[in-house]
C-alpha cells in the first residue's frame, strides 16, 4: 500500500529545515518534523552554597526534643528555643546563623501554588557560644495560616537541614483575629 505524504511537500521543497520521515505500513503514515520534537537534554544546576557543607547550620534540637522526625507544635507569638551547630564538623555554636525562616510545603495544581509561602522569623535572642537561638513565631494567622512548615537556619545564602513545625491555635488567636 502507498503511503502519500503531501501536506508537508510544498512546505520542505521552500524550506529546507523540516525534514520528512515517510515510514509505510498497511494502514500507518508517520510524517515527523525535526523542529517539532521535544527536547531530552537536562542540565542540572546547583548553585555554590549547596554544596558549601562546611558552612551548613544543622538543628540538634528545638524546645529540647532531639528527635528531628517528631513535628514540634507551637502557637503564635511564642519563642522557640533551638540548638544548632554545624552540619560537617558535628560542634555546638561553631557556624554562625544570619536568619531563619519557615517555609509552607509546596503543593502545586495546574503550575501554580496559592498557598507557597516563606516566613522570616524575629531572632528573639542568641548566644552563640552555646548554639542557642531564640525565635518569636508569627504573631497570627495572616502572616502564616494554621498548618505545617520546615524551619530553616541560614547561614547568609547556606541553608541547613530542616524540621518540621506545626502551627498550632492555642490560644484562640485565630479566632479573635477572624471576627
């Protein structure tokens, strides 16, 4: 059985960029532009301060539980207590903390995120001798809704590991600040 592929003719004889593929079958055509193909090359990038290990903050606790994989709860306006030291070399107070954030997880549909959010925190007090860091939580639900976040400590653009904090309305703030 012949195959006619006469849509793209008149297009390849004036432009020499499409390139045709004819392949015959019984009933199968299969025309290909070379322009129209999806592209399969990756390039990975990794900014500098990724792999700046030794300059990485690591949490060792906060409000004195150790345990990063247990989610620590607390409400608005309070003070976090957190211990941190350095990722590398496993000391207390040893790297330097700039700032610290939290950050909302991600949850994308359809390519946008209303809900993607990251909170600086107020540095209540430090000392950096000890690895001690005091953070003041957000005040109420408008700055960060209730709901789980990663506390970030950051070392100028070197960020460090995270741990899960929750949110939590103790107080009734939510809702005096809702009527």
């Amino acid at each position: 059985m012949a195959c006619h592929c006469v849509v793209f003719a008149r297009v390849w004889l004036v432009c020499t960029v499409y390139v045709l593929y004819c392949i015959i079958t019984v009933s199968y055509c299969y025309t290909r532009i070379l322009t129209l193909q999806a592209e399969y090359r990756n390039e990975l990038f990794y900014p500098p301060y990724f792999y700046d290990f030794s300059n990485k903050p690591a949490i060792v606790s906060i409000n004195g539980i150790r345990d990063g994989s247990q989610i620590i709860q607390v409400g608005y306006g309070e003070i976090l207590t957190v211990e941190y030291g350095s990722d590398m070399l496993g000391g207390i107070g040893d790297i330097p903390v700039t700032s610290a954030s939290i950050v909302a997880p991600s949850a994308t549909t359809h390519s946008f995120n209303s809900n993607q959010r990251v909170v600086f925190l107020r540095v209540a007090g430090c000392n950096p001798d000890k690895g001690i860091l005091q953070l003041a939580t957000p005040p109420n639900p408008f700055i960060a809704p209730l709901q789980m976040y990663k506390l970030f400590l950051m070392n100028g653009k070197t960020y460090g590991n995270a741990w899960w904090v929750q949110l939590v309305d103790k107080e009734g703030v939510a809702k005096k600040g809702m009527a």
